[in-house]
C-alpha cells in the first residue's frame, strides 16, 4: 500500500478511543436506540443478510459495487509485503480483491490480509469462499473482533481498510481511533462508503429507487424487507462528506482527502498515521 515517505513525518498521534466517548442514543437507521441496543440490532441485521449479502449489495448499489471495490483497492495499491487489516469485512469481499491486486502485481506473490469482523455468520461465509477460491491461511485470517476494540497490538499493520461497514458501528470516532492505533507509522487507512449525493435531480432520482424500490427488492430476493430498509436509512444517517473527512482529522490522521464515485452516491476517503 502507498506510505507516506519520510519527508512527510511530522508530530501527530492517535486521538485514544477512550479520550473521547459519545453519551447518548445512537441511529439505527431511522429510529433512535440506546447506544448498548445498538450493536445488536446491527448484528441481527447481518446475521439475517449474511448469505445474500453479495444480492444485498448489489440490490444496493445497482451492481455498481464491484467497481468501486476494484477502484477502492486499486487506489489503496497493496504490495506483497503489506499486512492489511480489513474491519467489517466478513464475507471477504474485498480481502479476495487485495490479494488478487499483490499477485498480480507480485508475479504471484502476496502479503497477508486479516478480515475482522464483529459477526461470526459474516466470517462463517468468508471461510467458506475462501476455501472454495483455494487462499490459504497464512494469506488470508479471519478474525471475530469489534472494530471499536480491535483485538490487535499497536502499530501492526501496513494498511486498514473498511468498506460499507462504517456507518453501522456505534461509535465512529472509536473505530477511527482504533484504525489509527494498529497502523505502522506512514501507515494508510481507506474507507469506501455509501455517501450524499450532490446533484438535486439525481438526488432525487437516488432517493426514490433507495426508499421505494430497495426494500421491496430486499422482500422479493432475501424476503428480508425490514434489512433492507434499514440499511437504506442508514445510508442517509451517516455524515456527509466533508463531515466524515474531519472526524479523520480529528483522530489524528493526516493527508485526509476524498473523491466520490458515481456522483457521490459512494465515496473513498483516505488518510495516513504519521509518527507521534
């Protein structure tokens, strides 16, 4: 993955997780719950989604998720020497896409992504696909952990991704903290995620097909409606842009910059981890 070079090292830490804690009801979707309800909703959601989730995403997105997956890790540009921590991302989604990116670019070789993530029935489809694409162990580990506790040791890792998995957490500023502490110094964090849309006449395009139609897809194709429209919500929950960019900021990453994909309806946001 892209480091920072040295040129570029200047005073910086990581805001602790636990130097900045939120009291008070959190959204899911729409409602407004406790912030200990909310993990459990969230996880209830994906247990129920976690074998259609490939449908899921592609109800959500039109199909156009798999290109921003494949711009998503190629802009991220992982070598074979990278270790990648990938949060909430248990089917494998995008673990499959980075060591496929470092083979090609490696004459075959790879590094080695952990996928964490909070949900064992997520990592229970992520094991299977991984066995039936033939990765092995030592290329790819799977590992049940919050993203707002993340169960590794400072400064371990070269790159940490997560892709539409964000905006369910409770505590964001935790997550982000803890993306910025298991980082090596010049470290790279990445996230994709669903985003605002600028533009008034897509806009409203985009709205109608989220509420009116996702839903309805999500109860004919994973008889799941209530999901799917909670996923639709927290779409429009989550912070806009600029927003989401300086809460990177304040956790104490450096060089954060973003650009939108497809008008906005997603969005790649970027940041590094310079010394402290």
């Amino acid at each position: 993955a892209r480091r920072l070079p040295l040129r570029y090292f200047s005073t910086s830490i990581c805001l602790r997780a636990d130097e900045r804690v939120e009291e008070h009801p959190k959204s899911f979707g729409f409602e407004q719950v406790a912030d200990t309800e909310k993990q459990s909703k969230v996880r209830g959601v994906f247990d129920s989604v976690a074998d259609t989730y490939d449908l899921m995403n592609d109800v959500m997105s039109a199909g156009v998720h798999r290109l921003w997956k494949d711009h998503f890790v190629r802009t991220l540009n992982p070598t074979s020497a990278d270790t990648v921590l990938d949060l909430a991302g248990g089917t494998g989604d995008i673990a499959f896409r980075i060591l496929k990116h470092m083979q090609d670019a490696s004459n075959g070789q790879t590094g080695r992504v952990i996928v964490c993530d909070i949900n064992d029935n997520m990592l229970r489809v992520g094991r299977q696909r991984s066995i039936a694409a033939g990765w092995k162990e030592e290329q790819v580990s799977w590992l049940q952990g919050n993203a707002e506790q993340i169960p590794l040791s400072d400064n371990s890792v070269e790159a940490c991704t997560i892709a539409f998995g964000i905006r369910n957490v409770t505590y964001i500023d935790k997550v982000l903290s803890e993306a910025c502490r298991v980082l090596k110094p010049g470290g790279r964090f990445m996230c994709l995620e669903f985003s605002e849309v600028n533009n008034s006449l897509l806009r409203s395009f985009y709205d109608t097909y989220s509420f009116q139609i996702i839903p309805v897809m999500g109860e004919i194709f994973a008889r799941d409606r209530s999901s799917y429209q909670y996923l639709v919500e927290s779409i429009r929950r989550f912070p806009p842009q600029e927003s989401f960019a300086e809460m990177l900021k304040e956790a104490g990453f450096s060089h954060v910059s973003y650009h939108n994909l497809s008008f906005g309806v997603a969005a790649v946001h970027s940041g590094f981890k310079l010394p402290a």
